[in-house]
C-alpha cells in the first residue's frame, strides 16, 4: 500500500487535524497461503473481523484495506494504541487452523496531513507505513510522535521499549522508534530491517561502562596511574598508546586507569577487546558492537565504521582499545579516523609497539618494582614485586607465608623474572608443590640452560618465553598434550567445547576436568563465570606460546579439523533454536562462541574445506541477520561460494539462500534472483520443500520489493 490512498472509501469523513496512522500488515502471506490454499480466505476474514472490531472499538477509521493491510485513521493516539493492542491479543488469542501463528506486524505514527479529497495527503502517512514496514510480525512500532503522546496513558499491561533511532527509506530525519511491549504477547524481535541503527544513548543507560570487575587485587602501579589519568584528563593529543613486553601487565593497568575515568567522561569507558580478534577488516564492527552500536548497511556505500563514527561524532568518551599489536595496522587506521571525525573520543590503546599515528603519545609500562638483592621481612610489600608474588602465592596456597628462611628465595625469583608480573604469576602459582627455594633453583637452571652463561644475557620478552617454557615443563604430559590443544580456541572456550574438540581422545570427564583445573592452578588457563557458563581462556601471551607448540607438534591440521567439526555441529543446533522462543539464550551464546566461528571458517576457507565451509555460512547465516552483521555475512558467504571446490549441492543451495536474503535486506534487488533460482533448481532436484520454499520466498519478496521501488 506503501501510503497512497484511494478515492472510493468506506468512511467519507476522515478525521482532519493532528491523526495517528496505523498501518498493519501480515508476515509471511505468500508461505501461509501456500500452507493453508482455499482455507487462507477464512483465515483471512478471520483476522479482518479481529482487527475491524479493535478499531471500531477505539474509534478508528479504516481508510484503506488491500489483501492482508490495513491503513487507518485514529483522532486520538492513546486510542490508536490502544487498538493496536487489543488487535495483537485478539490476534495472539484466536485459534487458528492447523495451530499456525497469524503474526501482523503494525506501525503507528501521528502528524498533522491535509484531508484532501483523495484522501490523506502528506510525508506523515509515508512515515508510518515506512515504520510498519520495518518491524516484525506481533511487533508494535511507534514513531517519536506518538510515543511522547502516550507515554504517559498507556493501557495496563503494556509499556514502551526504546529500540533507538532508525533511518528509514526516504525519510530525511533519523526516526526514534519505540516497541509496544504487550504482557504475555512476544516481545523480543530481530534488529529492525531500517537502513541504519543507532541503538539507544549509552549515556541515558547506566552503567557508563563495560569494564569487567576485577577477579584478583589490584597491586602497586600508584605512581603510573597518577601519570596516565593525568595524561587522559588534559591531552595534547587525544591517544595514549602503553607499550611493553607480553604480561608486563599493560591491560590490568589500562582497565585500572580507565575505571578511575569513569565519571570523568560524559558518555562513558568503553573497553574494546581486540586480544580475541584476528580478522583487521573487523576491528571497526567489533569496537561498535563493544559500544552496542549496531548498523544495517546500506550497501557497499556506508560501512559499520561510518554509522559507528557518526554515532561518535557528538558523544564525550574514553574508549580503551586493548591488545592492538596483532592488528596493529587495522587498528592504527581507526584510531587515526576516530581522532579526525570525532572530536570528543579520547583513545587509550594497549600494545606490545605504538600504533604511529600523528598526535600519539606513548607511555612505558615499568616492570614491577623490584628489591635489592637484601630485603628485611617487614619491607616485603613496599616493592611491587614481591608484594605480587606472595599475593598470587597466597592465592594458590592460603597457608603460604613468608618467612625469614623462604624470604631470599621469593627476592631472587623476583628478580631473575624480571618483575615481569606474569612471569612472577607463573611461578608462583606453583608454591603449592615447590617450595620457594626449589622454584628459584629450577628457574636458574632454565635459564642458564637457556643462555648458556649467566642470567642477566636475556631480554624481558625471552624471560617471559623462559618462563612459560619452565611452567609447561613442569607439567605431566596429559596437561601438556591439553595445553597445546586448548590453544585451537579462540576467544576462550566452555567445558562442552573441550569435550567436543578432544571427543576422539578417549580421555574420561574426570580426566578432563582434573588436567583443565591442574592447568587453571598453574595460571596457564584462566577461568571466568557468568550466570549462563563458565567460560576458559588464556592471557595472550600464554595462548600465543600454545599456539607455537601447537604448530610444533604436527597436530595442528587435526585439531583443526576437530574444533571446526565442533562449531559446525554447535550452529546446526543453534540455527533453528535462532527461531524460538529459546532466541536470546542461543544468540547470546553464539556470540561467547563468535571468534571460534570465525577461526573455524577461516581454517575452512584457507584449507579448502568447501562443504565445511558452506556448513557453517549457511547455519550461522540467521545469527548474523539476527545480530545486523550484514557486511561480515556477506564477506563470508561470498568467499564460502567462491571457494575452488565445489560443497555438496545442498549445502551449496542452503549457503545461497542465506546469501540472497542477506543482500535482500541490504537492499540490493539486482543479485539474487540469478543465485536464488540456482539454489531452487538444486532444491527441486533433491525434492527438499523446505528448502523450495525459502527460496520461493526470496524470489516473492524480490519481486515485491522490486514493485515497490518502482511505484
Ligand atoms: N598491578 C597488577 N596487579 C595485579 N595483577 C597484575 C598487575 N599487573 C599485571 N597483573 C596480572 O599479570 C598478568 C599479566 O598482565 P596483563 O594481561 O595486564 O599483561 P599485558 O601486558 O596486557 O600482556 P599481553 O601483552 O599478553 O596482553 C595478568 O594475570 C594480570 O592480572
Ligand atoms: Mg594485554
């Protein structure tokens, strides 16, 4: 219907003056009427004589009905939402045939056209059609307008959600949308299918921050936070970069500086992990998904970094880029383009080199302070180091305690570690089997081995590598066979992960469980709970090693192998479960397992793996619609399509499918109808009418898309 009106209506007084519009429409006709046949008819009498009876109830004025839409008039907005309520719970209530859900999607806007004698005139009867179009079927959508004249009078058991502001087809403002949340009716949708998203003000929210709490005390470091705030609060350039060595303890004092920021900065600390990170194309998505900002793009023309620096553009805050090395180029050129677009961000990065990029000041991060070769009892805690040991020693061993004999031993571990605090973290992670003196000897015959001379010959990043060495030396080789093999993961892993990646070893849970925690204990693995998992991972350092005695061991191929096998079998469970009422649960937890997709696609795509590939685009192509990842779907699915095998025809078909209504959403009309027949034919030919359908509904929505610009 798309706004007109026609000239022979059913009600020739329309309401003049300040109108709210209601435009309804179902969702998924075509595949309903493919379902049901000659029985659509009724059900669509059905579901006019539930929607003619709420309006009539508030006072609405059906200005246009055609096929499954409704356009009506309201005199008041309270009343107009309060009809589109008692439209969704009569809709929710009927019993429909063949226990089929009739789900209408509603948009509701009010302004002030003129009454001519065709009808409405005006940009405000394109506004509300445009946002009913962008909504879900059940879903509610009310402009700014509206909202801000019910606010206040909405029915019981009804209230407004913020889903931020919208830009929507051909209308110039950005739109701030709210969601009506109706008791006991659906009330979690996918992203809106608007042209762009900015998700609702972080600054209104609190907290102003996603700064994680910290799991063990915070040690020392007070003259060097003095310093780095002081830097942040009056920069002569807006980026501080902290350079040093693998575990000098860069992040731990970044989080430590920016939390003291906090209500420094009007819209917030955002810390931004890119230590989990491995693809540079994806450093502006996943700084604006750390930000909660999230962007359909509107073709090739507006990128996730162009909506994420618009979004910046006015807002006054601190954002902690973490662990940039690995990326250090992708990452230098967001800072450069943050500083240049938006005047009010203030950049904090951490990385083991400086980005070098014009205004960047860099700060070296110390060792920890160390003590003189003597040391009396009672100075123990007044040098940073051996403060450190004895606080993770006491951590792993409660009845650990210094002591005149053992005193020596802990000053000379710290000293030959460098005051490298994970270095220190390692070793003395072991004090419950080896007693301070024993760890000081075998760390000196380690590194003499290693330097072949005196200790003092190796540079702090080689101390590091020879602590590491030491630490996976010590432990029994199932621990080391599980160490290597852990390190496949990216971006951390759960329990169930493990097993699925280790399934083929024959190792018992028990085993499992008592190598995983013997490798916690030691510090080599770390472990973090929320209220859904407990999730593992390795400090990037510590996973870095791994990986190196990954590749050593010849098993890397197979392991690989594994953990894709795993994320394949985790995301066709999770696909359909994307579809109910389970929705927020496995989109969530796909989101834990995102960088352990990606590093299995990758794996896939690199090694030629055409059918796992296309395994994966094709089931974890709904998540990434669901999560507005549209530009790293399509990157994706197009690499998984041009791959130099060929997958299985279906699972080539499936990948299609989620290709074509992925560009369909982007707006682009041009491309997949070519692509979607193919995957049709492939269908028919197998006689998957599952599949049939999803593609006949691709190419229903192209055509009528296609229609619709054209009018
Ligand atoms: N001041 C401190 N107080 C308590 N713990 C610390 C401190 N500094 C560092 N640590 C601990 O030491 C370990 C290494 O620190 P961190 O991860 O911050 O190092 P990093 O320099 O960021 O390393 P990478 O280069 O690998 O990212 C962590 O377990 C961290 O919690
Ligand atoms: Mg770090």
């Amino acid at each position: 219907m798309n706004g007109e009106t026609r000239t022979d209506l059913p009600f020739p007084v329309l309401p003049g003056g300040t109108v709210t519009f209601l435009f309804t429409d179902i969702e998924g006709s075509t595949q309903l009427l493919k379902q049901l046949r000659e029985q659509y008819s009724t059900l669509l009498d059905e579901q006019r004589a539930i929607m003619n009876d709420a309006f009539a109830t508030w006072g609405g004025h059906v200005v246009d009905t055609r096929g499954e839409e409704f356009f009506v008039a309201f005199p008041r907005a309270t009343d107009a939402v309060a009809a589109a309520v008692d439209a969704q719970r009569g809709l929710a209530a009927h019993e429909w045939p063949e226990g089929i859900d009739v789900r209408v999607r509603m948009g509701l806007h009010t302004g002030e056209p003129w009454v001519a004698e065709a009808g409405y005139v005006g940009m405000d009867v394109h506004r509300a059609a445009r946002i009913g179009n962008v909504g879900y079927g059940g879903q509610v959508l009310l402009s700014e307008t509206t909202a801000a004249l019910v606010m206040d009078e909405l029915p019981d058991g009804v209230s407004l959600l913020d889903l931020g502001r919208h830009r929507l087809k051909d209308v110039r403002r950005m739109e701030q949308i709210r969601q009506v949340v109706i008791d006991g009716l659906l009330s979690e949708f996918p992203p809106l299918k608007s042209l762009e998203t900015v998700l609702p003000d972080a600054a209104a929210e609190k907290p102003r921050h996603n700064l994680p709490s910290e799991l063990t005390p915070f040690i020392g470091r007070q003259a060097e936070l003095v310093q780095i705030t002081d830097m942040l609060r009056n920069p002569s350039g807006r980026l501080l970069t902290l350079i040093g060595v693998g575990g000098m303890g860069k992040t731990r004092l970044s989080l430590r500086a920016a939390a003291e920021l906090v209500e420094e900065f009007p819209h917030g600390v955002w810390l931004v992990e890119f230590a989990k990170l491995r693809d540079p194309e994806l450093v502006p998505q996943h700084a604006a998904a750390a930000l909660g900002v999230s962007a359909h793009e509107a073709g090739e023309s507006r990128t996730i970094g162009d909506v994420l620096t618009s979004y910046l553009q006015d807002k006054k805050l601190l954002m902690l880029l973490d662990n940039c090395e690995h990326l250090i180029e992708a990452c230098a050129e967001f800072a450069e383009t943050l500083l240049r677009e938006c005047p009010g961000v203030v950049l904090l990065a951490t990385s083991r080199e400086n980005l070098g990029i014009p205004g960047e000041q860099t700060f070296i991060v110390p060792a920890l302070g160390v003590p003189p070769q003597t040391l009396l009892l009672q100075e123990l805690e007044t040098f940073e180091a051996t403060h450190f040991f004895i606080d993770r020693a006491v951590a792993a061993l409660p009845l650990f305690k210094p002591t005149l004999h053992n005193l020596p031993f802990i000053v000379d571990i710290c000293r030959q570690l460098d005051g490298i605090p994970l270095a220190i973290e390692l070793a003395a992670a072991r004090v419950k089997i080896l007693a301070p003196e024993q760890i000081a000897e075998l760390l000196q015959d380690c590194f003499q081995l290693l330097t072949g001379g005196p200790r003092t010959a190796l540079p702090r990043h080689q101390t590091l590598h020879a602590t590491l060495e030491w630490s996976y030396n010590l432990l029994t080789e199932p621990e080391q066979q599980l160490f290597t093999r852990l390190s496949v993961f990216a971006g951390g892993w759960t329990l169930e992960d493990v097993e699925g990646l280790l399934s083929g070893d024959h190792l018992s849970r028990t085993d499992l469980l008592e190598n995983l925690s013997n490798l916690v204990d030691k510090s080599l693995v770390s472990v973090s709970h929320n209220q859904e998992a407990t999730r593992y991972g390795m400090l990037e350092t510590v996973h870095q090693f791994a990986s190196e005695l990954l590749a050593a061991s010849g098993e890397a191929e197979k392991y690989r192998g594994r953990h894709t096998d795993h994320f394949i079998a985790l995301a066709e469970v999770a696909d359909p479960l994307l579809r109910s009422a389970d929705q927020m649960k496995w989109r969530d937890k796909l989101d834990a397992e995102h960088e352990n997709f990606r590093a299995a696609l990758r794996w896939a795509t690199a090694s030629d793996h055409a059918d796992d590939a296309a395994r994966l685009v094709g089931a974890l192509g709904w998540f990434w619609f669901l999560r507005g990842y549209w530009g790293e779907a399509r990157r994706w699915l197009t690499m998984s399509l041009d791959m130099v095998s060929d997958p299985e025809p279906r699972l080539r078909a499936k990948a299609i499918c989620r290709a074509g209504g992925l560009e369909l959403i982007q707006g682009n009309l041009d491309g997949p109808p070519d692509l979607v027949r193919e995957a049709l034919d492939i269908f028919t030919d197998l006689g998957d009418e599952e599949g049939m359908a999803w593609c006949l509904n691709l190419l229903g929505q192209v055509s009528s898309w296609a229609k619709l610009n054209l009018e």
